[in-house]
C-alpha cells in the first residue's frame, strides 16, 4: 500500500540509473554519588506517531493547487538534494514537473511554506522501479534550483547525511506529513521506534509498527542515531507504504541509491528543468 495520492505529470528532465572527553576527576574517599550507575534504560518504543515540531529540513512536495508527499534534504557538495520516495514522483509510466519542496511546511487548507521553497530541477528513479515498479527500489532523488534569492536550500534550512548501507536492526526516527484528512493543519508528525527486516518483503526492506503514517508520509526520512535538531543522525531510507494503517515499510539505501543520489547531486541546474 502506497502512502500518498499520487500527482502525476510530464516534463521534469529525468536522469535514470543509483570530541575527545575529559578524564573524570575521583575524589580520594568515594561517596555515595561517585559509584557507578547503570546506564539509563533507552526510552520504549513508540507505537503511535505524535504530533511535533519537525525538522527544518524535512517538508512537503507541492505544486500550485495541492501538496502530497514527504521528503527531506540530504547533504550534498551543493546543498540541492532531496530524497523521497519514487512512487511520489514517478508512476503508471509519467513523471512529476512543475513542482517544488516546502522545508516546514505547515498550516490550514493550503498551507504555507515559512522557509520558503525550492523549485525542483530533476528527478533521479532507478531503473529498476521506473520500468517494473519493484518495491525494492522505491527512492528517488531530486536536484533543486537555487531559490529566488540564489541560495541553496541546504544552506537555509540543513540536511541529514545518507548511510549507504544500514543493517536492518536499527532504532529510527520517521518525520512525515499526513494529508489533510487526517492532519487540517499540516503539521509534522514523528516517531521513535524499532525497524526490523520485514520477512514478507525482499531483503533490505524494513518494517516499522507506528500508527499514524497515512497518505501523505511516503517519503518520510528514516533517521538513525536521530537526537534533535542539532543531531540530525542519517537517513538510511525513505518510507515507502505499509500492509496495514499501523505498519509502515523503508528500503535500505544502498549501492544503487548512492548511484542515484551522484547523479541527483551532479545534475546541471540552470533556470527551468534540468538534467
């Protein structure tokens, strides 16, 4: 199941492929507060997505009428990258064009962007997805314009790094929009719990159990080792659907998402759709 309602269009070019710490100071005579305590319990997973404050870097794909995925920005030599899922830009053989990406985005009916927004460029898929549509490469990347003022949307709002190759087993942070049927006042939602290899799915699929994910989140970044906004963590992949309204899917990113993301991050960019 997918988790968005796609918006299809034609024209976008597309490129296809893949601190050191102080010693701690001991008094001579211990007291009681200088025994070694246990380290503290890690919080218990989520199993209900919350409403929060988001990311700066992490907000919505739109055009002029409506806005329908999630995505977010991943570091990159220019600062112009994105990642979502490839079925938000991509399906029944037509590419997205003449849209753009709103950091925060938020706000009744329509919404607003208060970070402003960056009109996208080009669209990587993989092959593998644009001619089969094999859920094991459900990611895309996308290259940005600057904005009007000239600057590059990494340079305004930050990014989180890619990890080209994860292991299944990790504790993520997942940031996503739902649509407004479920979310009027377009606000980010979150959830900090447990991914595992998903057994129904092919290998470097991964499932997470966290109700709220509805339409509107696919492309919601996987954080690893996320702690707030000054520890982003990495992306180690988008989220792509899920069987059930409380489950939720990612591929892992790996050597074919990396081939992707070069050619997002090498894209030419001038004024208009470029490749």
């Amino acid at each position: 199941m997918l988790r968005n309602r796609p918006m299809l269009w034609s024209g976008v070019v597309v490129l296809t492929a893949a601190a050191a710490c102080a010693a701690p100071s001991h008094s001579a005579t211990p007291h009681a507060s200088d025994e070694p305590r246990p380290p503290a319990a890690a919080p218990s997973p989520q199993t209900s997505a919350v409403t929060s404050a988001g990311l700066s870097w992490v907000g919505m794909l739109l055009d002029d009428e409506d806005h329908w995925c999630t995505a977010s920005v991943v570091d990159s030599p220019r600062g112009n990258v994105v990642a979502t899922a490839a079925h938000c830009v991509f399906e029944y053989g037509t590419y997205a064009s003449d849209f753009s990406f709103a950091p925060g985005f938020r706000g009744g009916g329509k919404g607003a962007s208060p970070q402003g927004t960056w009109k996208v460029a080009a669209v990587q898929v993989d092959d593998r997805w644009r001619e089969d549509g094999d859920e094991a490469y459900d990611y895309a990347f996308l290259t940005l314009e600057p904005d009007a003022r000239g600057r590059q949307v990494q340079d305004v709002v930050g990014a989180a790094r890619p990890e080209w190759g994860s292991g299944p087993g990790r504790r993520v942070t997942v940031v996503g929009y739902p649509n407004a049927d479920h979310n009027p006042a377009n606000r980010p939602i979150s959830c900090t719990t447990d991914a595992r290899h998903d057994a129904d799915q092919p290998p470097g699929m991964l499932r997470i159990e966290c109700a709220g994910f509805w339409d509107g989140t696919s492309g919601s970044p996987w954080l690893a080792d996320h702690a707030g906004p000054s520890r982003p963590g990495r992306v180690i992949g988008v989220l792509s659907g899920g069987d059930t309204d409380t489950e939720s899917t990612a591929v892992l990113f790996g050597a074919r998402a990396r081939a992707l993301y070069g050619k997002a991050a090498g894209a030419r960019v001038g004024r208009g759709p470029a490749g």
